[in-house]
C-alpha cells in the first residue's frame, strides 16, 4: 500500500490491460485514484472507480473522443500516463516500412495524440496536473534489432522535453519513465524473436538480460508503477522534463 494519496484525482492510463501498465493502474487505484484505461482490448469495467474504453492511441478522433468522454464520466482529468507500446524486431537493413510505422504511430504519435488532448483539458480546468510518459532506457541507447522501437523512445523523450516548457506556465508537469529489462509478456516475445535472429535460445538472451544489469535482477512490473506513483504525486510536483531511469543500474545518464 503507498502512503501517496492520491484520492480524488482522475487518471488515464493507456495501454493499462496488461503488463506495466496492468501495474500502473493497480496502483493508481490502491492509492485512491479513479482511471480510465484505454487500450485496444475491450474489458468490462468493474467498478465506479475503474473504467476501460477500447480506443486506438494512434487515431486523433478515437483519442479526442475517448478524452472527453472520460473527463465526462469522471467530471475532471488530472493525470495522463502515456504507456501504450509495441514492438517490432529486425536488423535496420531489414524493417519494413510498414512495421516501422506502426511502431512510431503507437510509441510516438500516440503520446503525442494523448498528451495534447489532455493537455487542452488540463489548461481549461486551469488547476495544474501531470504527464507522465512511459519511454525507455532505449530512449537514451541504442539497441541491435530495436532500431524501429529505440527510435519512436527518443521521440519520447524528446517530446516530453519540449511539453514540459512549454506547459510549466500552466502547472503541469511532464516527466518520462524509462524502464530497463521488465519482466512482461512482450519482453518475453521479444526474447524469442530476437534470439531467432541472433542464433539463440530464449533462455540464452534472458542470461544475457540478467548479466547487464548491475542490481542483479530484470524489472517487475511494480518497479515501474512505484516511479509513475511518485510523479503522480506531491512528492514531485517541481520536477519537470526528465527522464528517469528505472533500469537496476544499466543505464546510468
């Protein structure tokens, strides 16, 4: 249970259906928040507190729609966690074009979409509020086979850079996460392909996983949630455009 109390507030969490961002809304909700999940599954919402909405990130008129039906349903916005993403793997000789574009449009223009549209909502309620980017340690290194995915996480960063000057007269926090090694199911997907490409087992990639890391251990997706906890809260309310690194040591800049 985190002792950051977060009653009261409405947060949006995309891609919250499973893994990072599964954890991000368990967490939001222990901490007595409200969210809205959107994500390209469709799920009953439980709860008054919990509400899915099956919507693609990457669509202008999905997401402004999805927005504004949300702050309807909820009377408010006050926190955006941009986690949807996807991955595709290949050596960079090798992308195709067409998987090179839905990377970026999920990864990228997604957080785009999503951020200037809450954004708009959090101006007019003109009360402050926080957005919070999922990028990645491949937002800040390269990575063999990931040039598609390294690519649309320096877009990221990039971004979050340039809405946290240019929203901070308005209150509003932007900061970015940037995972390491996190044990989900795409991680693991992506061992397999990845190992496939290289000549390697799953289980021989998953050794070298563990061996970069200096803290001895790949992420759960908890470690994440704890971080996106804290710039949710108080704790981090003059803290803007950074990117932080939640990576057990790996990616140390």
């Amino acid at each position: 249970m985190y002792c950051m109390d977060l009653t009261g507030k409405v947060a949006i969490v995309t891609g919250g259906a499973q893994g990072i961002g599964k954890a991000i809304v368990e967490a939001f909700i222990d901490c007595g928040a409200s969210v809205a999940v959107i994500d390209r599954t469709e799920q009953e919402s439980p709860n008054e507190r919990l509400l899915y909405v099956k919507a693609d990130v990457a669509n202008s008129d999905q997401v402004e729609e999805t927005v504004q039906m949300i702050r309807n349903h909820f009377g408010r916005l006050d926190i955006l966690v941009n986690n949807a993403g996807i991955s595709s793997m290949d050596y960079a000789v090798n992308i195709q074009e067409k998987d090179w574009d839905r990377v970026m449009d999920v990864n990228a223009k997604g957080v785009y979409l999503c951020s200037q549209s809450v954004a708009k909502v959090l101006i007019e309620q003109g009360e402050g509020g926080k957005i919070i980017n999922i990028s990645s340690q491949a937002g800040k290194n390269g990575y063999r086979l990931m040039g598609s995915y390294v690519a649309s996480k320096h877009a990221v960063l990039g971004l979050t850079k340039v809405m946290a000057l240019e929203l901070a007269k308005d209150q509003i926090n932007v900061n970015a996460v940037c995972p390491g090694i996190v044990e989900t199911d795409m991680k693991r997907t992506e061992r397999v392909i990845g190992g496939e490409l290289r000549g390697l087992d799953a289980e021989a990639i998953k050794d070298e996983d563990y061996s970069q890391v200096p803290l001895g251990r790949t992420a759960t997706p908890q470690d994440i949630a704890n971080v996106v906890i804290f710039l949710a809260s108080t704790y981090s309310d003059y803290m803007t455009g950074q990117g932080i690194n939640v990576t057990g040591g790996m990616t140390m800049n």
